[in-house]
C-alpha cells in the first residue's frame, strides 16, 4: 500500500513536469468542502515541480481536512458534481443580485434625500423673496397714499 501510494505521487509529480498544466483563465466556483461542509479556496503552488500551479483544497484547520486537489483534477471534480456546481453558482449569484439591489436602493434613497434638502431650501428662498416682494409693495403703497394726500 505504502509503495503504491509512493509511485503514485512519484507519477503524479513525474506527469506534472512532462506535461505542466497551463492554468485556466477563469476562476472556478468554490464549492464547500465534501467532508466539512466550509468552502475550498485556490492557492497557487510555489515549489520546484509545480512552480506557479493552482491548486484547490480546504482551509478547514479545526479538523484538518485532507481535501485537496491542483486545478485540472479540481476542474473533474467540478465537471463530476455539476449539481451542487450549479446550486453554489445560484446562490452566488443571488447573492451579488440582491447587493446590488441593496446598493442601487441606497443609492435612491441618497439621492431622494439630497433632492428633498434642494426643494426645501428652494421653498426657503422663495418665502423670503415672497416676504421681501410684500415688504417692497406695502412700502410703494404707503408711498404713493402718501404722494395722494399731499396732492
Ligand atoms: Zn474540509
């Protein structure tokens, strides 16, 4: 068992350098974890065999979760499970529709408000040329009962 599971690493990194799997362009959806249930993450692999290869595993340390997969095996696992691929995209997607519905009903409430202080500050001038135009006409009228007196 042990010398299988040897050879089979052996072959693993062997493949990994006679064919070096170029990344995918995309992200891949993060489904939670098959033994944990928390959500797998990618990380990029640094070392001599598989210098700058993805790979994707679990972040759960409370139990130490031995999910981990590089990208194209990843990718199969994906391709294996496309229901729950589906649902985990759904809920995403739900998810950022509802934020931005959220943001674009912030933002209608900011601008409401900024347009109640315009009109109330419109009202406020428009009193005080209202009141400067009454205190103008009451003094023209005085004025001119004044000029008809004397006259
Ligand atoms: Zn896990």
């Amino acid at each position: 068992m042990h010398r299988l599971s040897k050879s089979e690493s052996l072959s693993r990194s062997v493949s990994s350098i006679i064919a070096p799997q170029p990344s995918l362009k995309e992200d891949l959806p993060l489904l939670p974890c098959p033994h944990c249930g928390i959500a797998v993450k990618k990380f990029e692999s640094h070392t001599k065999d598989n210098p700058n290869r993805l790979f994707y595993k679990c972040v759960n340390k409370m139990t130490q979760c031995k999910f981990w997969k590089w990208e194209n095996e990843y990718l199969l696992y994906l391709k294996k499970h496309s229901a729950s691929v589906i649902a985990c995209l759904d809920s995403e997607l739900d998810g950022r529709l509802q934020a931005k519905l959220d943001n674009l009903i912030d933002e209608f409430k900011k601008k409401c408000e900024d347009d109640e202080r315009q009109i109330k500050a419109l009202v406020a001038s428009f009193d005080k040329i209202k009141l400067h135009n009454i205190i103008t006409i009451t003094m023209i009228v005085v004025l001119l009962i004044i000029v008809v007196v004397r006259i």
